[in-house]
C-alpha cells in the first residue's frame, strides 16, 4: 500500500506533530481506495467469468465478500458496492448463498441494507435455493438476523407465498421429528446431572432445568430473560418445544406433567432459597423420571409420523424442492410426500432415517439429526465440490476416478439438520464386527490384549513401553479382516480387483483433503466403505483445522488415517503403489490451486458461524490443563469449596468424610450417570449413513471434567453461537489472531513448509512431503500414543 508522503504531510500541516496526526489517516484513505480499485476488479472478474473454470469465479467471489465484510461499513467502499453488486448474476452467487446467510446478523446500516437487498434479487430469481436457508435463519435468537430474514421472506411472500409457508411448515416440524420429549428430558436430565456432578456447575445446571420446564409451557406463557427471544410452536433456539398438537406430546404430558410439576416446584424452592436439600427432593423427582424415561427410549426403533407431525403426515404435492436437489438449469423436484413410518438408528443420539418422495417418481433417503451443528458440515461439502472441480479440471486427474463423494447438507437450525443418505455403505467398524462374529472373534481384541498385557495401565505406561508392547500386539494379530470382507463381497475377481484400486485411490484423494483441513477424529466408524464401488467415503466433519492434535488428552497427532487394516486392503504393493502416486497427484492439485483452497477456507475460517470453535476449543484445551493442575493440588489437600457450599473430597469417586444432604444425593444420581452418561461417554452416533447402524467409540467426549463457568461442554457438543458457550464475547483481537494461526499452517500445508523448522528451511516438494505425511501416519510412535477407542491397531 503506498501512502501519501511526509512531504505533502508537511507542507499541508506545516509541524511535525500535524504530521504524525493525519498521516494514520491518509493511511486508512489509502487503503480505502485500494479496496475499492479491488472490488471493481474483482466484479468485473467475476462478471466475464461465463466459460471460466468455476474454481477461479469462486474464488473471486469468496475473496469480493471478504473485502465486502471487512470494508463495507466505509463510505467510499459501500458506494463503490452498490453500484458494482448488480453488474453480478443472480447465478454467481449460489455457491455462496451459506456465506451470506451467515452474515446477516452484521448490525452495521451499510452492510446489513446491501445484503438484504442482494438476497432479494437471490430470492426472487431462485427461490428454491434461498427459501430453506431463510426460514432456519428465523429460528434463531439474534434480533438483527430474524430482522433481516422477516424482510427477505416477505419479500419472498409476494410471489411465492406457498413456497414460503412450505418451507417455514417443513423446516419447524422436520425438528418436531428430530428430537421427541421424551428424548428432549432424557438429554436434558443427563446433561444437567453431568454439569452437576462432574462440573460442579449449580448456575448451569438451574439453567438447563428450568428451559426443560420453560419447554412444557405454551408459547404465550413462555418466559425468558432476553426481550428479544421468540419462542415458535415445536421449536425455541436453546431448548425444543412441546406442544399439544402431536399424540406424543399429549401423551408426554399426560404421563410425565405431575411429576415434572413437582419437581419444579422443589426447583423453584431452591433458586429462592439456595437450601440443598430443596435440590436434593428435586433430584429425587428427577432421578425417578428418568428411569421411567429410559427404558422408552431404548425401545425407540420406529416413529409413525402422524404422532410426531401430523403436518408432515397430510403434506402433499409441494411445491418446494427436495433438498440437495435443486439446479438453476433443471426442473425442479417438488416434494409429493413423506413416508408415513421414520426409523430410528441406535446409537446415542438417536438419528431418524426418513424418506421424501419426489415428483420425479424417486424415493429420496435422508438422515434428520437432532443435537448437532450441522452448518460446518455444510461448508466442508463446499470445500469438496472446489477440490472435485480442480481435479476435473487437471489434465492428470481427469476421468481417474478421483471425487470425493459429497452428500447434502441442509441445517435446520444451530443444533439440527438433514443429511442425505449415502446409500449402500458400511462403517469399517460394521465390516470388521461382521467378519469376527462370524469367526467368533472378539471385536476389541486388540485392545484386550493390551489391557492384559499392561494390566490396564496401557495409558499410563511411558512411551517407550507403549511402543514396545503396541509392537507385540501387531504381531500377534493379522489386520486382515477389512481386506477378507472386501474379497469376500466381491461376487468375482473382476470386481474385487476394481474395488480394491477404488478404495486405494479414494482413501488416497481423502488422505491429502483430510490432512489440508485439519480433519481428525477418523476412527473406524467415521469412514465407510460403498458396497458397490469400494469407494471410502467419510462422514462427521465437526473436527477439522487440527482441532483434535491439540487435545490435553489423547491427542490425534497422525495427519490421517492410514492404519494396517486399511494398507492390506490396497494392492500388492501396498503404499508403494497406486496410494502414493494418488496423494502425490492429488498434493500436486491442491498446491496449484492453493488460491482458489485458501479463499474458500479463509472464509470458512472467518465464517462467524464457524470461527468461535476454533477460540473456544483453545479455552477448552487450557481449562483442562487447568483443571489438572487444580486436582492435583486438591488432591493434595482434604477438601475444597464448591459452589453452594458443599464440600468436596479428594475426587468426585472418594466417598466425602462429611456428608450433607446433597452429598448423598450424588450417591442416589451416580446410577443415572452411570447407566448413560459415564458408560457411554465415547459413544457417538456418525456412523449413521450406512444401511446398519453400529455405536462407535470417539475420543471427542474424553476431556477432563472440572469446574467451569467459562465453558459448557454440552454446549460445544451440541453446536450454536459463541454466546451459547462463553460468558462473554470472545475477544476479537484472539479469534482474530487464533484464524491467522489456522490461516498461515494451512499456506504452510500447501506450500511445502509444513514440517519447516526455521525460516532458512527449504520448501518440501510434493514427492518429499508426501513422503514425510505417510511416514507420520504409520509411525508406530505416533499410533502408540493414541486413544484406544480410535482402534489405532486396526
């Protein structure tokens, strides 16, 4: 950036300290008119990009609404963009309609006037495209985004007033499916019972409680602390909604009502008076719905969708869209119905499997997921289309069989969307449980055999005894079994051959992608195997930018999965073969297109969707370094204080020497937690998208427990906005600085510097870090060190 001269300064000002007054402002002026000569630019690129490769249009796009966001509130920058905003097409600005609806809470005059008049040109020319999006932006807590979504839909209304009343009808009753009352007390309890007993949290735990029993009222009764919160029929932002409108509902209530009554009233009685033992004649109440609770939701198998939505159930011929269907140059697919019956999947957060039948005469499977944030998902799926253009678009991997296979994502709200169904896939962990049942071998096999040999003090062995006794089991186990199922699903040798160099090339394109995003926790129930092609297709992008190498706990230090099980299964060179050559082509891709991958993950990166997980799992990571350092200094002490005045022992298993009230409580609570919470707290529910479903063991839930009013774990789990998880805004200045961080290492990934020690290092060409990236994937010190439930031996 040039900037005016100390001369002109002087002449103008006539004094040094003039000089020093307007010269930080020339500056800024300076930048102004850089930015606005950049906007044109990049208008004008993107306007004649019609034939261009799609990578390079969006790329430029993603880069204008940087500059857009950054310097829109400026006065020169917000003229220049409302003139040059509507040389664009309306088309152009599909592929980032997520970036825009995230943006929409801005409470900036300039910025917020823009971008709701673009997405009224959107909207009008593509109302399929922009409908859901804008419906699930109501569904939030955020005055200025519901402002801005009120305008765009109702701009909508005057000429697509069904399509609009579909979808808000669609979208609220699909999370009425999601998440029944049943499942809503039962998450609920157990999550007020672990702020309780593990974090100590009386605050947080009187919170969860008391919208449990918010969600039992009718919406004009509802009350809250926020003016503007809006509770909707069958939905609120923090907390699902029951109705009376459902069979489910009426009869939650009829059986449960009296006694969550009771136990409010008890609840009530200790926020006035702080008495524990008014909180321990609630945990009383509760304890007892909750084992009431249980066994229903452990029959949970099938919901008859007239008794969770009867809307959904007389819904017909729609006019809106199946999602993930539509395209600007094809007919639309309108949905005609939903199947009457919805499957439940068993795993811990209990999945549906539904269908839609479109007007195309296709039935079209998806999975409706409650308690999840789906909208990384969502921008992860983005990133894969770039990369599938970019190898299209590559003279060498071309027709080679390389894309990575996507799946629509369609959130609903900031803890529960659709997911299309992959059809005809098998988890790793379902092949390889279904080879050992039918050898009679146990499934964790490996991991017994070190818990015998260690005496199940594996983990707390050095590494050098890690790595001797991890040694030892790999030799007394074959790691054959992935590769005997693929030959044994094969009906001929012609097949499995074509599978085998499927799985071989797709695990290799997903090695390289995976590793440029930062992508972890890849244990075996989070990749997938296409029965038909051989293809690997991963699910469960919730971890990425090297999030889980940073663990206090378990870190995952590999750049990928790329354990024996899945080297058997490739051809007889192994490694050596087509996977290295794979990664070295697809390294090579990734490297050339770097621009277009770093516009697409800067703004993904500063999605403010997105970029608070990145602060608050810092803030996770150094509140279990603090909660370890605060228990071993407990544990050298008798006691200590918590909130409410109770006193705590040695560690929440020690029995307490002086016992109130409360305390025995806990004794009456650990059965509920035990049952549920603490026996399956590796236990998730990604291993959803294939035909059966299996539970998985996921290290993601392993964090150290503590004290915390900073951070609420059930929060992170469950996705939402930064305020959902920290008391305060997060600084700026450290999210800010946290994203340049995950910036600069991905440039380092795609540059060759990622293993540079110093600035006088070489680059690592793609051959030498390739290399570099295998040799630390199947390094037995680095799998050594990973947690068990990973299956590092498979």
């Amino acid at each position: 950036i040039a900037y005016s001269t100390p001369r002109n300064l002087t002449t103008s000002g006539g004094s040094a300290s003039m000089v020093n007054y307007l010269l930080p402002i020339q500056q800024v002026d300076s930048v102004t008119e850089y930015v606005k000569e950049a906007i044109k630019g990049f208008v004008r690129s993107i306007a004649l990009g019609q034939g261009q490769p799609v990578a390079n249009v969006l790329q430029d796009t993603l880069r204008l609404l940087t500059l857009w966001f950054k310097y829109g509130t400026k006065k020169g920058v917000h003229n220049i963009l409302e003139g040059e905003l509507d040389k664009i097409s309306e088309d152009n600005w599909l592929s980032v309609i997520p970036q825009l609806i995230a943006r929409i809470h801005i409470k900036s005059k300039e910025i917020s006037t823009l971008l709701s008049k673009l997405l009224k040109r959107v909207a009008a020319t593509h109302p399929q495209a922009l409908v859901c999006p804008i419906s699930v932006a109501l569904n939030t807590n955020d005055t200025q985004q519901k402002l801005v979504s009120t305008e765009v839909l109702h701009e909508m209304r005057k000429n697509n007033s069904q399509l609009v009343e579909e979808a808000t009808m669609v979208s609220r009753e699909l999370m009425r499916v999601a998440i029944t009352p049943h499942e809503l007390w039962y998450d609920g309890l157990e999550s007020a019972a672990q702020l309780y007993m593990e974090n100590q949290d009386l605050p947080r735990m009187t919170t969860v409680l008391v919208e449990l029993h918010e969600a039992m009222n009718d919406s004009s009764q509802v009350q809250s602390n926020s003016k503007d919160k809006v509770v909707t029929e069958g939905f609120s932002e923090s907390i699902g909604k029951i109705g009376r409108s459902t069979l489910r509902d009426v009869s939650f209530r009829h059986s449960y009502g009296k006694a969550l009554s009771e136990a409010y009233e008890w609840l009530e009685l200790f926020r006035i008076s702080g008495k524990t033992c008014d909180l321990h004649q609630a945990w009383e109440v509760y304890q007892q719905i909750f084992k009431r609770i249980k066994p229903q939701i452990g029959n949970l198998k099938r919901l008859e969708l007239h008794h969770v939505s009867p809307a959904l159930t007389n819904a017909s011929n729609l006019i809106l869209a199946v999602p993930g269907t539509y395209k600007p140059s094809s007919k639309d697919v309108t949905i005609q119905q939903f199947t009457p019956s919805i499957g439940v999947i068993a795993s811990k957060q209990r999945p549906r499997r539904m269908s839609m039948l479109g007007s195309d005469g296709v039935q079209y499977h998806f999975l409706l997921k409650g308690h999840e944030d789906l909208r990384q998902d969502e921008r992860v799926m983005q990133l894969f289309g770039l990369i599938n253009i970019c190898l299209d678009n590559d003279r060498i991997t071309n027709n080679r069989g390389l894309n990575i296979v996507r799946y629509s994502v369609l959130p609903l709200s900031n803890n529960s969307g659709v997911i299309g169904w992959v059809e005809n896939c098998d988890t790793i962990n379902q092949l390889v449980k279904q080879y050992r049942e039918a050898k009679d071998i146990r499934l964790l096999m490996e991991t017994k055999m070190l818990a015998v040999k260690t005496g199940n003090q594996y983990d707390k062995l050095p590494l050098i005894h890690k790595v001797e006794v991890f040694k030892q089991v790999l030799e007394e186990t074959t790691g054959q079994d992935l590769a005997k199922m693929l030959w044994l699903k094969s009906k001929t040798s012609d097949v499995w051959v074509e599978r085998r160099a499927n799985f071989t090339k797709s695990l290799a394109v997903m090695s390289m992608v995976g590793y440029i995003l930062g992508l972890g926790d890849r244990h075996p129930s989070n990749l997938m195997l296409d029965r038909v092609s051989g293809r690997v297709v991963h699910i469960d992008f919730g971890d990425c930018f090297e999030i889980t190498s940073q663990r206090s706990k378990f870190p995952e230090i590999v750049p990928f999965r790329l354990t024996r099980m899945l080297v058997n299964c490739m051809e007889a060179s192994g490694i050596e073969g087509t996977y290295r050559l794979t990664c070295e082509r697809v390294m090579r891709v990734l490297r050339e297109n770097r621009d277009s991958v770093m516009a697409m993950l800067e703004a993904f990166i500063y999605d403010p969707l997105i970029s608070w997980r990145l602060l608050a799992n810092d803030r996770l990571a150094e509140m279990d370094a603090s909660n370890a350092n605060k228990t071993e200094t407990t544990n050298a002490s008798n006691g200590t204080n918590i909130p409410g005045g109770i006193s705590r022992g040695n560690s929440i298993d020690e029995s307490f020497q002086t016992k109130s009230p409360i305390d025995m409580k806990r004794e009456h609570i650990t059965p509920l937690l035990g049952d549920s919470l603490l026996d399956s707290e590796g236990l998730d529910d990604d291993s959803h998208r294939g035909d059966t479903a299996v539970m998985e063991i996921s290290p993601k839930r392993l964090q150290s427990a503590g004290p915390s009013s900073v951070i609420d774990r059930s929060a992170l789990r469950r996705g939402g906005n930064a305020e959902m998880v920290t008391e305060s805004e997060p600084l700026q200045e450290n999210l800010n600085a946290r994203a340049l961080e995950v910036i600069n290492r991905i440039h380092a990934k795609l540059t060759g510097r990622d293993f540079a020690k110093s600035d006088e290092a070489e680059d690592l060409n793609v051959e030498q870090q390739v290399d570099r990236l295998i040799k630390e994937a199947t390094s037995v010190e680095n799998l050594a060190q990973l947690f068990t439930g990973w299956c590092p031996l498979w």
